[in-house]
C-alpha cells in the first residue's frame, strides 16, 4: 500500500495517484479533512514496528502493508463546532488539539519510506534554521538578516554593499527587491509588527535541482522577474551542474531528511558561484517536467514503489 497525504482535488496528488494507479500499485489518498467522520485511526505503539488500522471511507488498511507515503498537501485539522458558544468553541478546540496529537504521533512513528516526514515538513516551515544548518555545513548560502527591529535594520543596511531582497521568514508570497519606498517612515514602522527576512540580491540565473533519492536532475529558469514564480513567461534549460553542486544537493537532503526536494539555486552572474536558497520537501514538478523533459514522476514513483530499504 502506498499513501498520499493530499486528495484528488490536488493536481499532483491526483497525478501521481493515478501513475501509480496505472502500474498496478494499491494506492489510497490520506484527506485530513475527512477526520473524524470518514478518517479513523487506530493504533498500538510497539516494540518492533508498530500495530493499527487506518480506516478511509470504510477501507480498512493495516499499518505494517503501508509500504511508502507520499506527503504533497496536508489539509490541516479542523473541527466545527457543536455549539456556537463559548463551550461549543473550547471543546473543539480540544478535539482539533487531540487529533492533531494522535495524527503527527502515527505520522512520526510509521515506519516505511516517508517522502517526505513529519520532520522534514516542520523543519521546511523554518526556513531561518535551513538556512543555519546549511551556512554551518558550508554550504554558500546569501547574507540573510531576519528582523522585526527598524533600527536594527537601517544600520544593516547601511553596513552592506548589497542591494536587498526580502521574504516572509516561513514563506507563501513572492521575493521582491527593495526599493526606496519600502524605506519610508511608514513601511518601515510596521516592520515591528511581523519580522521579515532580507537577503542580499544575487544577479544571475535561477536553478532548480530537483533530487529524487540518488538521482538529479538540474535546469536553469530563464526569468525576466526577480521572483520566477511571477513570470509566465519563464523559460527552462536541462543542464548539468558542477560535481561539487551535486554533492552539496545530496548533503542537503541528508541535513534535511529528505527523499524527494526542489532545491532552489542561484547561479551567480558576478561570480559564478552557485548560492543556495531553500529545499522544499514537497515540490510542485509537473510542468518542469513536461518543459525539460526529465522524467521525474517515474522517478518519484520507482521510489514509491520501492519503498524502504534496510
């Protein structure tokens, strides 16, 4: 049995259910909007591997057939309340918080191939302390400054040669450079509401590595956008990147506990080094995919299928 976390709603998701549909594989979404209505769980920790029952839409599956899991969206828990009251309120708040603690607890504790596991998802949402473990493992990483203090910014600013690009510190919008406007009085005030993270702008073409077990596979995008995610326009290049690039993508998925990730690269214009930017555990790939022709679904369903190796 192999197990998506995500539901045929979401495009990869749906892609990959149905690739390894087509090869004949047991497959089965794990939505977490269905618990508890149609999502129940039980289990026993154990000595050796642990003992239980996932049933899914009246389906039961034993955990130890569960072979490999696919972690691409993870819908949250959320549990209405009963009552619109105080009470109603406060016990689903209870409800949501004792769910989510059996629900990670199994998550952690199942052992097959993860890809990717709990662990590695939490730690993509602190993506401050990627980038430590990659600066402490020398791996090139850019001047980053993370702050919610104006003053402390303006005198970092003034201390670096650097023009500055900045990003929310867990991600979700886009990369933008800064401009004089953002350095008004007003812009800068708000800062103390939420921290930001500046990086120092590296010139220069966009990489994406996708690493899929011991295979890579590279290509530059080719943007007119500070962010390539904005430009529709973007165009991708299979190349090959350098041997020690290579084996700087395999540190990273060791440090993060990763199976599958698109790592994000920037290929100096200036210097010609290769800055690393982030590893996400669970990538969007269809359309790179279908411009570089890299066959990376097959790849993460040979994974899948294999499984957990001793």
């Amino acid at each position: 049995m192999i197990l998506i976390i995500g539901s045929e709603e979401e495009y990869h998701s749906k892609y990959i259910y149905d690739l390894l549909m087509s090869k004949n594989q047991d497959v089965c979404y794990l939505d977490t909007r269905r618990i508890p209505k149609d999502l129940l769980i039980s289990w026993s920790p154990s000595y050796e591997n642990i003992q239980g029952v996932l049933n899914i839409d009246n389906k039961k599956i034993n955990l130890s057939d569960i072979k490999s899991v696919y972690w691409r969206w993870h819908y949250g828990i959320s549990i209405p309340p009963e009552e619109n009251t105080e009470e109603g309120y406060y016990m689903s708040n209870i409800i949501e918080r004792e769910v989510s603690s059996n629900l990670n607890s199994l998550f952690q504790s199942l052992d097959c191939l993860w890809v990717n596991s709990f662990d590695a998802i939490e730690m993509h949402k602190n993506k401050g302390y990627q980038l430590n473990l990659m600066a402490k493992n020398n791996i090139r990483i850019p001047k980053t400054f993370i702050t919610n203090d104006k003053e402390e910014l303006l005198s970092y600013i003034d201390d670096t040669a650097h023009d500055l690009v900045c990003k929310p510190v867990r991600g979700g919008a886009h990369t933008e450079k800064i401009t004089k406007e953002d350095l008004t009085d007003e812009r800068l005030n708000s800062l103390k509401l939420s921290p930001v993270k500046f990086q120092e702008y590296i010139e220069g073409t966009d990489v994406r590595v996708y690493v899929i077990g011991d295979k890579i596979f590279a290509a530059n995008i080719l943007a007119d956008t500070v962010d390539f995610r904005e430009d529709e326009g973007a165009k991708i290049e299979p190349i090959e990147i350098p041997d020690n690039i290579k084996q700087d993508c395999l540190k990273i998925m060791k440090l993060f506990k990763l199976n599958f990730s698109g790592i994000d690269i920037k290929h100096s214009a200036k210097t010609g080094e290769y800055v690393f930017i982030e590893a996400n555990p669970s990538p969007m790939f269809t359309y790179f995919e279908q411009e570089s022709g890299y066959p990376i679904s097959e790849a993460l369903c040979e994974l899948l299928i294999k499984g957990k190796q001793e």
